[in-house]
C-alpha cells in the first residue's frame, strides 16, 4: 500500500520551477527556423510521432490502469506522466542511437508546444474515465486553471523566448545551450536523488510495485513509438526517434504539477520521480541496441 504523504520542502518548489524551465529554455535554444522547415518535409514522421505521443499513450495507459487495481495515486500519476510531452534527453538519446535527431529536436519542440494545451485537456478527460483516479481528483480538488497557468509559465514562455534568443543572438544562444544542457540536466537529476533520499522510507517500502509499473509503462511508451513509425512506413532512423520521443516522458514537468497542483500526493510523487532516472536508464540501454540497427539513409537537412 501507497504511503499516504512524502516529504517535501514546498519552499524549494521555486528552484524546481527554475530547473524545470531552463531544461526548457535550453531546448529552444536548438531550435532554428530550419527545424520547422523540416516538419513540413517530415508531415508522415512528425504527425506518426504525436498521435503516439498525445492520443495512443495516454489512451493505453487509461486502459492499463481500469485492467490492473493499483492505489489511485498511482494510476493517477500514471495518466499524468503518459500526458506529458517528450523529455529533453530524448534528442541526446536519439544522437546516440544514430537516429534522426533532426526529426527528434522537431518532435520536442511541437510536443512541447502543443503540451501547453494538450496535456490538461488529455489529463482531464483520462482521468475522468478512471473513476478512482477521478475520486482523488475530486479530493484534492484540482484547479484546472491553475494547471494551464503553470504550463504557460513553464513550458510557452521558455519555448518563446529561448526561439527569440536563438534567432536573434545566435552566438550567444548556442553558448548558453551548451550550458543549460549540463547544468539544468545535473540539476533535476540532483534534486530527484535528494527527494528519493528524503523519502527513502517511503520509497524502498513501495519500491517493487513503484519498479514493475514504472517498468511496464516505460516499455508500452517505447513500443508504442515504434510500431507508430514502423506502420506509417519511416525509415529505421526516424523509427529510432519516434521511438525514444515517445518512450522518454518530461517527467520533470510531471513532478512539478504534482507538487504544485496535487499538494505532492505521494503516488503521483513517487512515480513521477522514479519515472525521472528509469527511463534515462532505458534510454541509454535502447540507444545501445539502436546503435547496431543499421542504416544508410540520412537525416533531413
């Protein structure tokens, strides 16, 4: 059973934001006019990407959590992580996979775009299909303004402004890209150790069901990546980056809402932040294995 709170200093909940924001910003920073450029050429990789992404993760993941009774924190946290857009470590991934990063960096920033509207409104009606996760939501009594505020602040306007800098001030751009990839990075993955430190108890005593769901989900996501690029005829190396932008969630994103708009409900707490350094694990292991599918084509310039 899911520990009914866990420890959390909502003083620091500023410093999250910031790192949450400049992971943001930092991927804007990558972005040119030509990644666009290149969404019109790739419409068929781009829109096999997002139906994944927004419609067929968080539809599974729904499905999954009415077949299995697992605490409403949990499922929960669940259909938040799978509505979240893809994960900033997921081009780093795609690079060492040897797929289309170009087609990966072009997914983060649309998904991430797109999040700013479609993740309240997929969180909002998957969870209302889930009538436990759809109780807890009555219970902490959700402000569903409060939520698309937050992703305003967090994702559009870093987005916004990191695109502005990047085609203003070019130099300057790709000086701080470089350092907001490393330092936001090692940030959150610093503040997910001390948080798990924190909630060591809580989490060790729950580890086994947090480790297997987490596990399964992550595999669904990547699964569900790939077979939207392999049935809508990509080539291998755009299937490498559906396949991983699909797979790695902004779960960082997700520990922020939690602990903002859910007053850091324990399960959505403990998998969103176990989802954090499982799927970088992942991550790592499918670029290994990526690496040696072999293909000749190019990315599209």
């Amino acid at each position: 059973m899911i520990v009914s709170e866990v420890y959390y200093n909502a003083e620091a909940q500023w410093a999250l934001n910031v790192v949450l924001a400049s992971m943001i910003l930092g991927i804007a920073l990558d972005i040119k006019w030509d990644d666009f450029r290149a969404v019109m050429r790739m419409p068929k990789a781009i829109i096999a990407g997002l139906l994944a992404q927004f419609i067929a993760l968080p539809a599974v993941t729904t499905g999954l959590t009415l077949l299995l009774e697992l605490p409403a924190g949990i499922e929960l946290g669940m259909i938040l992580v799978a509505s979240c857009p893809g994960g900033s470590i997921s081009n780093f991934i795609t690079h060492l996979s040897k797929g289309n990063t170009a087609l990966s960096i072009s997914m983060t920033a649309v998904s991430s775009a797109i999040a700013t509207v479609m993740l309240p409104i997929n969180f909002v009606f998957y969870s209302s299909l889930n009538p436990v996760a759809n109780e807890l939501i009555t219970t902490i009594n959700v402000d569903s303004n409060g939520l698309f505020i937050s992703l305003i602040w967090l994702l559009a306007i870093p987005l916004a402004c990191g695109f502005v800098i990047k085609n203003l001030w070019p130099v300057p751009a790709k000086l701080l890209h470089n350092i907001l990839k490393r330092t936001s990075l090692l940030a959150l993955f610093s503040f997910i150790v001390v948080a798990i430190y924190q909630n060591q108890d809580a989490f060790l005593s729950n580890f086994k069901l947090i480790f297997v769901t987490v596990f399964a989900h992550n595999i669904i996501a990547m699964v569900l990546g790939f077979f939207a690029g392999k049935y809508s005829g990509l080539r291998s190396r755009d299937i490498k980056a559906t396949t991983i932008e699909v797979g790695m969630q902004n779960s960082s994103l997700a520990i922020v809402i939690v602990f903002t708009q859910f007053d850091g409900q324990a399960g959505m707490a403990l998998i969103s932040a176990f989802w954090g350094t499982w799927h970088i694990v992942s991550g790592l292991v499918i670029a290994l294995v990526f690496s040696r599918w072999n293909d000749t084509s190019k990315d599209v310039k």
